[in-house]
C-alpha cells in the first residue's frame, strides 16, 4: 500500500499501543529504514540515502514535536526555539526573528524569557510546535502530542496543528486521541506492524 502525505493536510496515524505508529513516523522522517519499498520526501529518495545524507536532509526538511516536550529545561522558551535554527547555521539576529514569530503563532509570545519548568503542560507542546515550526519545514511529525495533556490543552494544540498544516505543511501526527483523528484530512490504521487502512477522515 502506498501512502501520500500531501502538504496542506493532518494525517492521523492511529492504532493500538505497539501497532508501529512510531515507526511510521521515524520511517517518513529518514530515522529508520524500511526493509522494502521506497520511502520520498520532498522529490528525495530517502531509501537510497547515507546516514550523513539523511541527517542532512532530516535538518532541512523535516520537524519533530514529542509527547514528552523535549524542551532544554535549563534553557529559556526563546532560547530553546533559537536553538535548533543556529545548529542548522542561521545567523543568531534571524534566528531569534523567526523564534519570536513562531512564539506569537503559538500564542506563548509573553513567556519567551521564561523557562520550560515555569511553564504548564500545554505551554511547553505550544513551545515545542513553535520551535518545531519555526525554521518553516515542510513535514512535521508529531508523536502523541495530546497524550500528557488535559482535554483543554488538547483542544488547542490540535488546533494549533491544523492550522499549521493549513499554512501548507504536511503534518503527520501519531495518536490515540480521536479528536486528533476527526480534526485529520486523512487517516492510516496499523494494527501489527501493517498499514490495514488509509483515506480520506
């Protein structure tokens, strides 16, 4: 079966705990192989690809946003949105530009200086899609990022990443939350490692 993730639309990975849904993930972002078939991204073919290609393209083109935040706690919201820009070579006055615009997309502009642990839980995801978003990729993967957070918080962030695929991203999000998969364009069921079902939500 073949899957298309177009930019513009959510998909929702969905299954049980252990279906894979993970391993899709890493699999469309260059993390693992697969052992047949051929994996895309943006016209690149990442099957036939190095480690040193892949980690090359993974940083031009692809996001991450984990259920777990991955914040640096020692290390201030703006400075951690900044960060991952200036690894990747940006000059530190434009990349602090593009953090303070993805902050204010997210709607945490007022706590650039604070940090990740002054923060509550659906503070920390909206800095994490912010720092995900910021360098204007065109996937982001999402593991669960709903899992640790109150129906509320939930709300908003699925909201925030609608309308991030809408600004013509194509945002892959693994999860077991269905307002997650009724918010989707497009959902995939796994179930033992194996795609049993794809198409429109």
């Amino acid at each position: 079966m073949t899957l298309d993730f177009r930019p513009g639309s959510l998909a929702a990975v969905v299954g049980h705990s252990g279906s894979g849904k993970s391993t899709l993930l890493n699999i469309a972002g260059g993390l693992e192989r697969v052992t047949s078939g051929t994996v895309t991204l943006a016209g690149h073919v990442l099957t036939k690809m190095g480690p040193a290609e892949l980690t090359r393209i993974r940083a031009v083109l692809v996001a991450y946003v984990f259920q777990e935040y991955n914040l640096i706690r020692t290390m201030t919201v703006l400075e951690n949105v900044c960060l991952p820009l200036e690894l990747s070579g940006m000059a530190r006055k434009e990349a602090r530009r593009r953090a303070v615009q993805a902050l204010e997309r997210t709607g945490v502009p007022g706590h650039s200086r604070r940090f990740p642990d002054q923060l509550s839980g659906g503070e920390q995801q909206r800095v994490a899609i912010a720092r995900a978003v910021a360098d204007q990729r065109p996937l982001v993967l999402a593991d669960e990022p709903t899992g640790a957070l109150d129906s509320t918080n939930g709300e908003r962030v699925i909201a925030l990443l609608r309308e991030v695929a809408e600004s013509g991203v194509a945002c892959v999000i693994a999860t077991h939350n269905p307002e997650v998969t009724a918010a989707a364009d497009q959902v995939v069921r796994l179930q033992d490692g194996r795609v049993v079902a794809a198409g429109a939500a």
